[in-house]
C-alpha cells in the first residue's frame, strides 16, 4: 500500500522559496507587459503628433492662398468669387469640396498661383460677439415670474410655439413673427453670422435705445457711428426668415425715442408691454420670493401688497429680502409681520427718509 512521502524542513522551505520567486516572476513580468503597453500607446500618441506637425510643417511651406467671399456657385465645377479689393472671378473648384457645403457670402480660401478653391473657411467672428452667446442654460423658469401671464402667454406664442410646432403655421397658412421688442455695424452683422451658425438661437438687445433711437439730421462723431450701426440692424432684419429658427427680442424702456423704421410691421412684429405690478400682481410676487423664507403663521401678505403702491418687481423682491435681513440682526430665525412691514418702509422710503432709518437702524 503506497504512502505519500513526508517532506522534509528543508523540502518544504525550499518549496516555499520556489514559490514565492515565482510569483514575483509572475508579478514582474505582469507589471513589465502593462509598461510595454503603456510605451506602446505613448509611442502611438507622439507618432500622430509628428505627423500632425509634419502635415502643419507643410501647409507652412506651402505658397499662401487669397480668402475671398463666394457670390455664386455656377455650376459643380464653377464658381463667382469676390475678392477684395480686385473683385470678381469666375474659379475652378477643386474635387475635394463637398459642393452641396457651399453657400452664397460664405468664406473660401482661393489657391494664390491658380485662383482654384481648395478650402471653405469658417465665418469670421469678432471675439466680442462670441462673449455674447450664453452656452449655459440658465435654470430661471416661468413659475419664478409672478403677476405678467399675459405677457408670458404672448412670449410663448412669438417664441416657443414656432420653434416647437412649425407646422401650425404652414398649415394656417400665416408667416412666424420674426422679431419682438420688449463696437457698431460689423458687430451687428457678425452676431447675426452667429446667430444663423448655432440656430435654433435668440439674439437678446437690451436697452435697444442706445442704437435705435429716432435719427435726426446733421448728426456727426458718435451720433453717425450709432446712426450706421442701427441702419445695419434695419439691414440684417429685413435680411432673414423668420422660419430659420432666429427669434430677436429687443428691451426698452424708452419706446417713445425709438426710430419709426425699427418700430414698423415687418421688423417688429409683436409688442409686448410690462407695466408695473398692479396689487394681485404684487402679491403673486410677495409669494414667489418668501416661497423658501422661514415665516412666521398668520403673515398677511396682502395686506402688504397693499402698502406697496407703484412697487416695481425689483422693489417686491427687495422687501423680502430686508424682511429677512431685520430678522438676522434680531438673531431670530423665523420672519414675521413687523419685520416685512418694516422692510417696506426701508425699501419704499424716499432716499432722505431712507437714510435717516438707516441711521435709527445703526445708531
């Protein structure tokens, strides 16, 4: 009958040190092939950037090109191209441009020696106006907004129902509105460029008196700079379709200077006024900004809608806020009746009454 063999102290260690170098030979060559992989990718990596450069070394070698603006695509092989200042020409279009890319008044790039073109550049925008897209959707919502449904009704209709439900008006068989009112003429033009690149966009103009008031004769200096600027404006209006998902929305509070010409049907087609806040409005208002306020029960917050005659949305908001803030400096954390009646006479006080209860306030 067999039996297994006993291992000997010295057997048994020396299995034991037989065991452990293999696996550190395993370990090693484990760590040794990950090395050689991650060589492997870095040696692909500055591979492609050699040939990068390679091909950016000789585009450098290579004889500059004219950039022109094209007027005309003629035909597959042909185009109209301006180039300024010598003017138009009839050009080859080389076979690697995707003709069907090709748009009236886009950039190109015109081989110097044959005038052949060989590249469709980007439209040239002016840092200033990229600063003026806003990439983050802000998070503000209708629901914020209290006491103009009215408003918010004819917004949505001039806004979001064209973009979101084109077809209702190619089935009625009516034209979008096109625009609403609430450094110069290159820069207006290049913001429209950019608007129709990134379309669906609004283009936003804030107080659009500065550049649209009415015009008068004999202007010079500055007020003639402001004068072209608005003639483009009245330019690039008349210049798009409505149905190309550009939607511009202009802001003033002084309609009465503005130019009869950017008023007229056609450039503005929908007029939205913001009065004031009547009392149901301020008290929609009231709710809104206290909404997340630690208040105290029993709050009548019509009863200070009341006191609050004439009060702008701003002036609203602003109540809330110094109600809360009498109630931090009484270390108190719940807001009540006297600090929003006291807020109210703080924000409405005239500026003499006003800062005479800053002194009571600090005395």
């Amino acid at each position: 009958m067999a039996t297994a063999k006993t291992l000997s102290p010295a057997e048994g260690s020396l299995r034991k040190y037989y065991a452990t170098k293999i696996r550190e030979a395993e370990q090693t060559f484990a760590d040794k092939l990950q090395n050689t992989r991650r060589l492997q990718a870095q040696r692909n990596e500055l591979n492609n950037k050699v040939r990068a450069l390679k091909e950016e070394l000789m585009q450098l070698h290579e004889q500059g090109s004219n950039v022109g603006e094209l007027a005309k695509v003629m035909d597959k092989q042909k185009a109209l191209v301006k180039v300024h200042p010598e003017g138009k020409y009839v050009v080859d279009i080389d076979k690697s441009i995707d003709v069907a890319k090709l748009t009236t008044g886009c950039r190109v790039a015109l081989r110097a020696d044959s005038y052949a073109l060989h590249m469709i550049l980007p439209n040239k925008v002016d840092p200033l106006v990229s600063l003026m897209m806003v990439e983050k959707v802000p998070d503000s919502t209708y629901e914020m907004i209290g006491g103009l449904d009215t408003q918010i009704k004819e917004i949505k209709e001039v806004i979001e129902l064209p973009v979101k439900h084109p077809e209702l008006f190619e089935a009625l068989g009516i034209a979008q509105p096109k625009k609403f009112i609430g450094e110069g003429a290159r820069m207006v033009r290049e913001l429209f460029v950019m608007a129709r690149e990134h379309s669906p966009s609004i283009i936003f103009m804030d107080e659009i008196d500065s550049i649209g008031s009415s015009r008068v004769e004999g202007s010079h200096g500055g007020d003639s700079e402001v004068q072209r600027t608005m003639l483009e404006l009245l330019n690039q209006l008349d210049g798009f379709e409505p149905t190309k998902n550009i939607k511009v929305i202009m802001a003033t509070n002084r309609i009465d200077i503005l130019d009869p010409a950017l008023l007229r049907p056609g450039r503005i087609d929908r007029k939205i006024e913001f009065p004031a806040p009547d009392e149901k409005a301020r008290l929609d208002i009231l709710k809104i900004h206290s909404r997340k306020m630690n208040l105290m029960r029993g709050i009548n917050m019509s009863k200070i809608a009341e006191t609050i005659p004439g009060a702008s949305g701003a002036e609203v908001k602003a109540v809330c806020t110094e109600a809360g803030m009498f109630a931090l400096r009484e270390r108190r954390i719940h807001v009540t009746q006297e600090d929003f009646e006291m807020a109210v006479g703080k924000v409405m006080a005239k500026d003499g009454e006003k800062d005479m209860s800053l002194r009571k306030l600090f005395k």
